[in-house]
C-alpha cells in the first residue's frame, strides 16, 4: 500500500534521518524528519496556473507546534492550539527566507509550505528539522525551485564552534557566560542564504567563523535530500517564464529619462511622487495591450533596478547623494516624556523611532507556556509600524510576522546588555512606535532602545547600536556594498545585512539575500563596513547620553534579600496570612521565589524599609548578647514576658529586673511598657531569658559588671 523511501546519516551526536511516501501523499511533497527524537512532517502544495494579474510571488509558510509532541494540553480555557506562538511565527520566517529567493524567476503561481511538529524530544530543537524537512519537500515536489538548501544551529563555548547545541544549551543565554552564541545559517550546496543570531559581542572574525563553520556542516544534509530526491523526486513542473523583454524594452524607451530624474531626488516623498509621475508617463506612451500586461509591474521594477543598482556600481554614489559608506544625519534626544520611565527620539535620516522604556516589577513578567516548558521573561521588546510611518493609509490590526520579527531581532540585539536580575531586578519592556520609515527601522529601534534604557536607569554594561547594509552585485561580479540602506535599496538590492552591537563586539546578525548567495569575501568586507559605520553611530548617540541614567521618580523601587529557604513558608503564612500582612501593613509589593529570593517593590522607599524590617523580623536569629529594645507583655509573679525581637518573646525572670529585691515584678513593671533588655542566652528547652539589670535603661547601654557592684 506504502512505498516509502527512507534516508538516513550521523549528523552531530544525532541520526537525521527523512522519510516520505507514507503520509499526506497528496501533497505535491511530503517528508518527514527526525533528528534524535525530534520529527517534523512538511507538506508542500502549488498551483499550477498563476492567477490572473499576479505580479508577486505568493508563498506561504506555517509552521506548527502541536502540544501533544512533547506530551503537554495546550494552557488556556479551549485547550487547543490557536493563534501562532512569538516562536511559531519566526520558525516560519525562517523558512521562508531562504526558500522564497530560490524559486525560479519569473514564477508566481501560489505555493504553501506547511510544518507540523509532530514529536519533541525536548533536546533537539524543532526548527531546525523543520526547515530541512521543507526543503526536501520542496526538492522532491516538481516545483520549479532550486535547492536544496539545509540549516543548522551554532553554539560558541571556550573557542570551539558546536553544532546543533541543545535546547537547554540555548535557553537564557545571558544567564550562561560561557556560552556566547545563537546561531542559525541557511544555505545551498555553494553559498549561505539566511544567518539570524544572537550573540555575545563576538568580533567579526568570530562571527564570519561561525557562519563558515555553519556552511560546512550542511553540506552532508544537502547531499541527503539529493539522495532522497533521486529516488522520489516527481517529474519537474513545466514552467517556462514568460518573455517580456519587449514590453521591458517599450518600458524603457518611454520613460528612462524620468525615471533617472526621478530617483536623482534626494528626499524620499519628493522622489516617491517623481517615480509615480513617471511610471503614469511611460504607461501613457504605452498601446493598449502593453497596459494590459500582467507583467507591467515587473518590467515597470526592472527598470528601476537598473536605474539604481547600475547608477551605484559604477559611480559610487548612492540616490540620495551619499558614498557607499556613508551614515546618514543622526539626531538622538533621550527624557522626552515626562511621566515614562525612559523615552528616546532617535532620528537617522529619514527613519524615526520613539523608544520607551517601563520598569517593572515581579509581577510583570511574561510567562512563556513554550513546547519545551513553561518559563518566564523579564525583558520585553514590542515594535509597532504604523501605516502613516511610511506616508500610506491602511488597515491598523495586531502586529504581524513583520512587527514581531523586527522586535525580536532588536531584542536579541539589546539583552546581551542587559544587567543580571540579581544586581537590576526589574522587568524592562520597551516599545518601540516607528514614527518614520525609510530604511531599518529595526535597527533605529536597537539604537532607540538602547537610549531609552540608559535615560530609565538601566545599567546597560554599553551602549548597543545597529546598522542595515545592502548589496548590488551585477552580473560581471561587480558589487557595491551599501551602508545604512534606504528602502529602495533594500527593495531592489540583492541583500539585507543587519548587524547591531558595541564597540567591543556583534549582539546581532541578520542576512536575506535576494540572489543564490553570496561568498565569505563579500561577507567580510560587509561585516568590516558595518563595523565602521556602527562605531559612527555610538559616537552620535553618546551626544545624547550626557544628562541620561537617572532613575525616574514614578518608576518603582525594587530591594532584594535572601531569607533561608526553610523560612519561606513562614514568611508566607498559613494560606499567605502573613505576606498579605506585610503588603496591606508597608504598602508595598512583595514577591518570593522558590530560592528564597524576596523582592520588595514601591515608589516609596519607607514603605520598602517597613516590608524589610517587617520580613526580617520574621526570619532572622535574635543574637545571644545583644541588646533589644522590647515591650512588657505580660506580668506574672515570677518575672515578666517582654517582645523584643519581631514575634518572638522572652522571660526576664524577677532576679533580673533590677538589682534589689522585688516583692513583685508589677513594682516596678506594667504591660505596654517599652524596656531595654540583654538575651543572656537559652535554657536546656530553648527559652529565652533576658535580662533588665544589665542594660542602662535610659540609654539602652550594656552596664559593666564594676559598674553594677559599686
């Protein structure tokens, strides 16, 4: 009934292995791949006739995280899976982006990718199965694409690349010193398509090392999915592009001169207006049949390709008049706004971004409910791209794959900053509104975001800033590398090179690229450009800093201490009696964990400074000899009971009021009274005993023994 294909292979310390001909055999591609005990299923389907007026290429990818792989009920109140994960959503932008630029040119008939995580062996992570189990997939489907391509983790500890560390290896890397990155390459038997990374100021030849060493250990996967493909590959798609060289011809004969003009306009409206003016001017040059065209728009974005990417190959100068390398203008302000805790303006030519940051405590952290466990984050980063950032209307809903892509690239970028719980217990979140947009603005939100921490009071261990770089590489094998990209050129570029970082080192690489890859040399000269022009940057953003890092007056104030962790439960109280006791007493939060980590939170510094003594007086050891200020709380015929540590309560025996005789303890004694005694020590059943006669009352100093004799 099945004919099913098996391959297999040692990769690491696990077998990869991709199966197909089993399951969802009506999928143009099926295959399923497990690495240990991580499987993954990817389906793939495509039309086969492209929609009429389709001038995009419409792929889709979803990947899923099914619960029952890992053995867990989704949380929630309807129990299933619904909307993606922040985890899901990246997974398939990172399928997406290396797959998308391999499709043939020309093809624009609709294509969906599907991945379901079918087991999670909590080791391996999923999303690397599953990207190549999609390109095996699509290799073996017939669709007109030309991979394979395979993916890879990197970890970096004590010099030596890993590859494919553990999930638990990746997990909270700044809580792990030794460990200083998070790696991921994708990339075809010749060239690396996709990095996305977090890192640990790793220096540019760290980081090109690491993506070589990436490059290198897919090679044995690509052959992999060739040997499955040979064996079940399907008859090829018969796809031939559409020829429209005469229609690009006509294009440019009636209106290269206005487009040239038009992208000489420095200022982007300006020359969004021209371009649009010029487009009208060739169509009305154009007959009827050419207007028709489905092919219209690209021949239209062939012409301004050349236009742009030739202009800069060969001149050096860029449409808005910079050199390849150079910045544009930057402007940075930091406390904006009065009531926020952090606020930044960072403004670098036509990209703006108002960065706020809040400070949090305990209780605002988020809670992650992940496939691998459920854990908690005290360090948000949300991005926010408003419609009018770009000059347009459109339709405002919740943020898309696109707004939480650039918030996580600027979040991997900013946390290797950050200071440890232990020493700043706050929770940070800071969002990120772009109010202008020409060119990175996820990189305008790292700078933004940066000095936003440092205006709340972070004590950031250096400031971070970012820079996006672009690449036109022609056919003849002439490029120019571009630093600081507008949106055009990212548009009608070949690549999207993100790097953000310190002056000691790179936080954050992201690479796209548009054509079949590109080499390690032009990778290098890359990274050495954005490290100039990173460099360029800190320096405008340090104008900034200078009255920054003073702590805001409505941001609240958090004070840690240890307590012993078989004091938690009396800390807590039956039922939580005594710390709902502290909160309603002091007025201020109070949070503790399992370790016995206590953190007290309050704008007001007495109340933190009751909750403290109130906590204290609960879990600390009065001390044998020292001197107590306490208060009668009963009179017996004996002695008297007084309170003098916290709770806790203790007999000063009639002996020990005074040095005479008593008839009875109320002589001199009454209860409410407030008295200084000594704790002498405890008796053989642990009782306390104290002593009045000892202690200078008025004074509350110890009596000396010469002293008390004469």
């Amino acid at each position: 009934m099945f004919n099913v294909t098996t391959k297999s292979m040692q990769w690491g310390e696990e077998t990869l292995t991709l199966e197909t001909g089993k399951v969802a055999r009506q999928a143009d591609g099926s295959v399923i791949a497990t690495l240990g005990e991580t499987s993954v299923m990817a389906n793939v389907t495509f039309a086969r006739q492209q929609k009429p007026g389709q001038d995009f290429f419409p792929l889709t990818v979803h990947y899923q995280e099914k619960y029952y792989a890992a053995g867990k009920v989704p949380g929630g109140f309807f129990k299933r899976e619904a909307r993606p994960t922040e985890k899901e959503t990246l997974t398939a932008r990172l399928i997406d982006r290396p797959i998308r630029p391999l499709f043939v040119p020309g093809f624009k008939n609709e294509v969906l990718v599907m991945c379901t995580v079918l087991s999670h062996d909590l080791v391996n992570d999923p999303d690397m199965v599953a990207m190549i189990a999609a390109s095996a997939a699509l290799t073996i489907s017939g669709a007109p694409f030309r991979g394979p391509i395979a993916a890879c983790r990197v970890g970096y500890e004590d010099g030596d690349y890993i590859l494919n560390p553990t999930v638990d290896d990746m997990q909270d890397l700044r809580l792990k010193p030794e460990q200083r990155l998070d790696l991921v390459v994708a990339g075809t038997k010749e060239a690396v398509m996709m990095v996305e990374s977090e890192a640990y100021e790793l220096s540019e030849e760290e980081m090109l090392g690491a993506v070589k060493f990436a490059h290198e250990q897919i090679q044995p996967v690509i052959d992999l999915i060739i040997d499955l493909a040979e064996d079940t590959a399907k008859e090829p798609f018969d796809f031939q592009p559409v020829d429209y060289s005469d229609l690009s011809a006509a294009v440019k004969a009636a209106g290269e001169k206005e487009m040239r003009a038009a992208f000489a306009i420095a200022d982007k409206q300006e020359r969004t207006t021209a371009v649009a003016a010029a487009r009208e001017t060739i169509k009305a040059a154009l007959t009827d049949e050419q207007k028709e065209d489905a092919n219209l728009g690209s021949a239209m974005k062939g012409l301004e390709a050349s236009i742009l990417r030739g202009d800069v190959v060969k001149t050096g100068t860029r449409i808005d008049g910079r050199k390849t390398d150079e910045i544009r203008d930057i402007v940075s302000e930091t406390g904006i706004l009065s009531r926020t805790h952090g606020s930044a303006l960072f403004t670098r030519g036509e990209t703006q971004g108002l960065v706020v940051t809040t400070l949090g405590t305990g209780d605002d952290e988020q809670f992650i409910d992940a496939l691998h466990g459920n854990f908690k984050s005290n360090f948000l980063l949300h991005y926010n791209f408003p419609p009018y950032s770009v000059g347009e209307v459109g339709r405002v809903s919740g943020p898309g794959r696109r707004e939480i892509g650039h918030g996580k690239l600027a979040w991997r970028a900013l946390q290797a900053v950050l200071p440890a719980s232990t020493d700043f217990p706050y929770t940070i979140r800071v969002v990120s509104e772009i109010t202008e947009s020409n060119g990175s603005s996820s990189m305008a939100s790292v700078c933004g975001g940066s000095l936003s921490m440092m205006d709340a009071g972070v004590p950031l261990k250096a400031p971070v800033a970012g820079v996006a770089m672009g690449l036109i590489l022609e056919e003849d094998g002439s490029y120019a590398i571009l630093s600081d990209i507008l949106g055009d050129e990212d548009h009608l570029g070949d690549m999207d090179f993100k790097v953000a970082g310190t002056e000691a080192g790179i936080t954050s690489l992201q690479m796209d690229i548009k054509i079949a890859g590109i080499t390690p040399e032009i990778m290098e000269k890359a990274l050495a450009q954005a490290k100039a022009g990173r460099v360029h940057i800190l320096g405008e953003m340090n104008k900034a800093l200078s009255g920054a890092g003073e702590f805001s007056v409505h941001a609240p104030r958090i004070e840690t201490m240890q307590v012993p962790t078989d004091k938690i439960r009396e800390v807590i109280g039956s039922g939580g009696k005594v710390i709902r006791e502290i909160v309603e007493v002091s007025g201020a939060k109070v949070d503790i964990n399992d370790e016995g980590i206590i953190k007290i939170a309050s704008p007001n510094g007495d109340s933190i400074k009751k909750a403290y003594d109130m906590i204290w007086s609960i879990v600390a050891e009065p001390e044998e000899g020292a001197v107590y200020t306490g208060t009668v709380v009963k009179i017996v015929d004996f002695g008297a009971f007084v309170n003098f540590f916290g709770k806790r309560d203790g007999l000063v025996h009639v002996s020990q009021i005074e040095n005479r005789r008593l008839n009875h303890p109320s002589d001199v004694l009454k209860e409410g009274q407030e008295v200084k005694v000594k704790l002498l020590g405890f008796d053989d059943r642990g009782k306390v005993r104290l002593s009045m006669k000892v202690v200078d009352q008025e004074t509350g100093e110890e009596i000396k023994k010469e002293e008390a004799e004469g």
